[in-house]
C-alpha cells in the first residue's frame, strides 16, 4: 500500500535511469549508509511541541499592543511557517499510522493527492521562511541605519503588503516546484533562493555589526553610555544572526540533499548521503522547535507576554 511521505518527490534523485540507481542503492547499502531508523513518534512529539510553541508566539504577539509593529508581524509571520512544518508533519504522521493499521482505507490515487498537498505546504514553508528571515533582516538594517526615518519607510500599509507577496510567492512557488519536480531547473532555482537569501542576509548582518561595533567603540572611548535604540538595535542583530545560524544548521543539509540529486544522482558517497533524508527532516522541525525559544530568551516584552498567555493572564 502507498504511504504518504513528506518530500518524496525530493527524497531521491529522478535524472537516473533505474538500473543505476538500482545499483547505486546496492553499492550504499550496508554499514553506516544504511540511514537511520527514525520512528514516528519522534516526529509526532517534535512537531506537537512546534505546534504549541509557535501557536504561543503568535497569541503573544497579537496579545500584546507594544509589539504590534511591523518587526513583530513578520516575526510572527515567521512562525506561522513553522507552524505549517508542523502541521504538515502530524498531517502526514497520522494519515501514515491510519493507513497502517488499516483503519483508513484509501485509494491510492487519493493517497497521492494528498501527499502532494503535504509537499506543497511543506514546500511553501521553506520559501515562506527564507523569505521572512530576509524580510526581517531587511527591516532591522532599516531600524540602524534610517532610525530617524524607520516609521515612514517601514508603514503599516507596506509591511502588510509584503507579507501578503511573501504568501503569494511561496503558495505560486511551491505549486511549481511539486508540479515540475522532476525538471532539474525548478531544483535549481529552489537551491539559489537559498544562497541568495544567505548571501543576503550574511551582507546586511556583518554590515549591521561592523556599524554597531564602530558605534560602540566609539562611545566607549568617549566614556559616554550607548544610546538605547542602538544597544537594542544590535541585541536585534544579535537575535537574528542566531536564527540565521540556527536555520543554516537545520535547512542546510536538506539543501545539500538536493545539490547532491542534480550533481551526482547515482554516485554511491551521494546515495549514501540521500538514505539520511529523514535525520534531514527531524532538522527541519527542530528549526520549528527552536526559533519559539530564541525569541523568547532574546525579547524581554515577548517573555513577559508569553508568561502571561501560559498563565492565561489575559
């Protein structure tokens, strides 16, 4: 019986004819490239945690007046991505323990369907993601350097905007990228939206610190204290260069995974590689778990209010 399985279409390499695939499984099959045995109770627990934690996040946000700012909104736009890994992982976990235990009987043209649907939110959480993260970084380089001017620049109106694009671009994207996963092209531009948005990111951060570490020298060597929109300017960059570390460890192999499927298919040290497609996913929903922890030991308002949302102090 077909099962579902989050990014099947991803999880081996389809430019290889099947005789060498067949023969590159052989080659990697035994010792350490036989992959992991992950069960699927980890993946339920670590996405029910995922799931409360950044359903957290977004009441706190939306609780809280003082962080209804354009900053915040993309924060929690962020998490409402992680929130669809999650959701995506206990969709596919438990149609998999229906369908195994024979208490869900489906055809498997339906099966099918909704493994691509499953795939699709998935990979609409990726692009999501990695568009937020430079969406955020963009607006904390606005927040340093045009501080005077953030609030006619960053509006309300253009926040709400981009969020709304940032939607539509991942919902059209990943549409594609499941209906034309196996042109090698699609794969291609998914992997440079990735670099792109590290290259990005990597600019305006290191940018934001050498700015942040002049201004700090500076002050010092006038024995004067640092003003406070730029101590929490650079606490902001701080913030955002551990999710860009974090999301770096947790996505990276995932992408490695698939430059390996368009460079060498059927070589056995890459087929060794794709049998630890599910340790590849278990970081994808660890990015889900930790982000949530990140902003609340990094925002002090943020702390306070999710305090008050699991004491129900409303």
């Amino acid at each position: 019986m077909s099962t579902l399985a989050p990014l099947r279409l991803l999880r081996e390499p389809w430019n290889a004819s099947e005789g060498n695939q067949s023969n590159a499984t052989v080659g990697a099959s035994s010792g350490w490239c036989q992959g992991l045995d992950i069960p699927n109770e980890l993946f339920l627990a670590l996405g029910l945690v995922s799931l409360v934690e950044n359903l957290l996040v977004v009441a706190a946000i939306l609780k809280n007046r003082n962080l209804h700012s354009p900053t915040y909104y993309f924060i929690c736009c962020l998490a409402v991505s992680d929130m669809l890994v999650s959701i995506s992982n206990l969709s596919e976990m438990l149609f998999m323990l229906l369908l195994e235990h024979g208490v869900l009987v489906m055809r498997p043209s339906i099966v099918r369907h909704m493994d691509n649907v499953i795939d699709m939110l998935i990979c609409s959480s990726v692009v999501s993601s990695l568009s937020f993260l430079g969406v955020i970084a963009v607006d904390r380089y606005i927040t340093i350097f045009y501080a005077l001017r953030y609030h006619s620049i960053m509006t309300l109106q253009r926040a709400v905007v981009t969020m709304a694009s940032v939607w539509l671009a991942s919902t059209i994207s990943s549409t594609v990228l499941i209906t034309y996963y196996h042109s090698n092209t699609i794969l291609l531009c998914l992997i440079g939206f990735f670099l792109f948005m590290l290259v990005l990111m990597l600019v305006l951060y290191i940018h934001m610190f050498t700015l942040a570490r002049h201004h700090l020298h500076s002050i010092s060597s006038q024995q004067k204290p640092p003003p406070a929109h730029r101590g929490g300017s650079l606490k902001g960059a701080v913030t955002l260069t551990i999710l860009l570390g974090v999301f770096f460890i947790c996505w990276g192999p995932f992408f490695f995974h698939l430059i390996l499927i368009v460079t060498c298919p059927t070589n056995p040290f890459c087929t060794c590689f794709f049998s630890y497609f599910n340790l590849f996913l278990i970081l994808i929903i660890c990015n889900s778990v930790i982000d949530p922890l990140i902003y609340a030991f990094r925002s002090q308002e943020l702390r306070r209010t999710l305090r008050e949302v699991v004491t129900c102090s409303w």
